[in-house]
C-alpha cells in the first residue's frame, strides 16, 4: 500500500508555507548584507543561523543527514553546496547562496548570487554579472511559465529558452545531475523541476503544486565533480557558476513566491505576470 503523499496541496497548506518562505527569505537578507570582501562564508552562515533562530524557526540545511550548517556558500567554480567556514571572500568572486527555514512543519527553499566588485578585473566582473544576470532570468521565465503551464515540462523548456536566449556566443552550461524539487512538509519532495527540456511532460501544473525551482549554470561545460570535502560541486573546467532559487505555489488565484517578500512581483514584471496573494 502506497503511503505516498499528493504532490498537490490544500489551500490550508499553501498558506503555512507562507510564513517559512519569509523566513527563508530575511536569513538569506541577512547574510547578504554582509557580503563584502574580508568576510568569511561562516560568518554568512552565522548571521542565517541567527535569525532563523530569532523567528522561531529551524535551519532545514541541518537536518540534511551529515550536513551541519545553515546555508551552502559556493564561491567561483563551485556551484552548488559549497561548505561554509574560513573562506574568505575577495573582490571579483561570485558567491552562491542556498538556505531554508523549516517553521511549524513546512519549509521553505532559496538561492541568490552576487558577484563582488573588482577594478582591476572588469571583464571577469562582467562576465560574471553577466552569468548570475542570465540565471536569476531564468529563474523568473520559469516561475513565469506556470500561469499558462499545462504540464511542469514546460517550466523546464522556459529556464534553458530563457538561458539559450540570453548567454553570450558559445553559450552557457545548466547542470543536468542537480535539479529542483517539489518543497512542503519536507524540503525536498517530488516532483523533480528539470532546468531544461526533457521529453517527459511530467505532472500536471493545477493549484496546490508547490515548487523549488533552482536552476544552476555554469560560464563554461556543464560537467561537474564533488570535491574531497563530499559536498561541494564544482565545475570541472573552472568556469565560474550561479544558482538562484525559490519556492513557488500555484494557486486557484494565480502563483505566489513565497521566498519572495514581494511574492515574485519584481522579477515577474518584464514577463507580464502579477503574483497572486494566497488568502
Ligand atoms: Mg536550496
Ligand atoms: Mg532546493
């Protein structure tokens, strides 16, 4: 007997995971105010931790088995969950942050980049902004296909539209081992969210769908490997990576970031869609 959970939420349950999305959202605040360089990625990780805790909530990164801290910091060639501690961050790096709050049983899921400035190299700079620039818009195109998304297939086909249109020649890499996931009373849940087309159309996109959609993209090739520390991903050729993230409900009124204070009304706007208040 199958003990499996719907993938599709109560609108009771979309409105608990409101308040973890905000969570999510001022720890990765926090730690972003800090970043600068001469600051350590654990000093990140503290200021997340810290006010995770003040609002009552859980860092869901630590009861990931085996993993100890609040966020993942992935600088330059990593990608994706990098350890945080004694790095310290210089000028020109691109850091990649990832955490999540779980509050009162449901969680909530988030990344950003920022690339630090450096004058004596403005071409890796550029490039670099370049890189996170094109990720957080592929983000956005994703979240912005579900209005009219029948199947989660297409979420898919709009992150790698989105990043096909937008990388400079010779084009970007998206990962293809590391993809987002459906998100609620457990961080990671089915279904898996492809950052790219796949022939599969997957399920269904209809209210109650609740998504972390994160897509992950490198300069260079796509290929990875995990380093010796048996977490942190990085790129085989070096190139500089970006991974932005956010949980996303559907609805019967539309969608609603919930790892977006402003519910995605920002970054949906060049796509002509106006988030949805759940009520
Ligand atoms: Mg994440
Ligand atoms: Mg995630």
């Amino acid at each position: 007997m199958s003990l499996r959970r719907s993938i599709y939420k109560s609108p009771a349950q979309l409105r608990a995971m409101v308040e973890p999305g905000l969570i999510t959202a001022a720890a990765l605040d926090a730690a972003r105010a800090l970043i600068a360089p001469g600051v350590t990625t654990g000093e990140l990780d503290a200021a997340a931790s810290a006010l995770i805790t003040a609002r009552g909530a859980k860092s869901n990164f630590q009861m990931v088995r085996g993993y100890r801290h609040t966020i993942c910091a992935s600088v330059n060639e990593q990608v994706v969950h990098g350890i945080p501690g004694d790095r310290v961050l210089e000028p020109g790096d691109i850091v990649s942050i990832d955490a999540g709050a779980e509050f009162k049983g449901w969680n909530g899921d988030s990344a950003f980049t920022v690339v630090l400035d450096d004058p004596s190299r403005p071409e890796v700079v550029a490039a670099r902004r370049q890189l996170s620039d094109v990720t957080e818009g592929s983000l956005w195109a994703g979240i912005a296909s579900l209005v009219t998304a029948k199947h989660l297939g297409e979420v898919g086909a709009a992150v790698q539209g989105h990043i096909e249109a937008n990388a400079p020649d010779g084009g970007y890499g998206i990962l293809r081992e590391y993809v987002g996931h459906g998100i609620g009373r457990k961080m990671h849940e089915a279904p898996s969210v492809f950052n790219y087309r796949v022939s599969d159309p997957g399920p269904e996109v209809r209210p109650g769908l609740v998504l972390a959609i994160e897509p992950m993209v490198v300069i260079g090739d796509q290929a990875t490997f995990i380093e010796d520390d048996g977490w942190t991903v990085s790129t085989t050729d070096g190139t500089a990576g970006s991974h932005w993230e956010h949980s996303v409900a559907v609805h019967d009124g539309g969608i609603w970031v919930l790892t977006a204070p402003d519910g995605g009304a920002a970054g949906l706007a060049p796509f002509g869609v106006t988030p949805v208040e759940i009520v």
